[in-house]
C-alpha cells in the first residue's frame, strides 16, 4: 500500500510540475506574412503590420528611412504541433520529457528579423531591405 501511495505520489508531482515546454511552445511569437512588404506600400499599412519602427532616419534625398526589428515566428498549425508532441513526451515519460524539452523551446523562439524601409515623398515603400532574416 506504501508502494501504491508513494508512486502516485511521484506520478501527480512529476504531472504536476510538467508542462513548461508546452506553455513555451504555446507562448513562442507569432507568424509574420512578409508578401505584403513590396515597393508602393503605405507607411500606415507597414507600421500596422510590424509595429513601430526601431529606428527613423533621413537619407541624402529627404526620404524617411525606418528600420523594423521583430521576431519572425511559427504559424498556428507549427505551435499546436508543438505543443502536442510536448505534452505526449511528457506524459509518457512522466514529465522527464521537460528536461529536453524546456531548453528546446528556449532556443527555438523564432528568428530576429531587420527590415529596412525607404519611403517616397508620398510615405509609399520604394526600397525593401532585408538586414538581417528571410
């Protein structure tokens, strides 16, 4: 009966301290759709989709130039994968599975990305730059 009581005890702590990796995965950034970023795209429109820029310059012409930093992410479907195969690691091997896979998350978080974006005097995209990413 100690023995019985003892495992299950082991059982629900071990359940009980898992899922880490699977609010990781659940929690990593969002996917970005860059089709959108082409020459001729208000500045509104980039803003909208990527925040506010990191930085805003003025190069020899007079034009704006605004550089955009994000963290390019997973798609809905990725994430739920993730997560899936997370939480059936853990369940199987009694929430050991997290000391893999809590790093692996960790390190996983998406991919830096830089955009550099030069606009006409009208604020429409007329020259895209990928400094760092895609």
């Amino acid at each position: 009966m100690k023995v019985l009581i003892a495992c299950s005890l082991l059982i629900f702590t071990c359940l009980s301290f898992s899922g880490c990796s699977v609010f990781m995965a659940a929690h990593q950034p969002d996917y970005k759709d860059l089709s959108f970023l082409k020459a001729g795209v208000s500045r509104d429109k980039i803003v909208s989709e990527l925040g506010s820029p990191a930085a805003t310059q003025t190069d020899e012409q007079g034009n704006a130039v605004d550089i955009y930093k994000f963290k390019q992410g997973y798609g809905t479907g990725n994430k739920a994968l993730r997560m899936l195969g997370h939480g059936t690691a853990d369940f199987f091997s009694l929430g050991l599975w997290e000391i893999v896979g809590t790093p692996a998350e960790a390190i996983c978080n998406g991919k830096d990305m830089a955009v550099k974006v030069t606009y006409d005097k009208e604020n429409k995209a007329q020259d895209i730059v990928y400094l760092t990413g895609k």
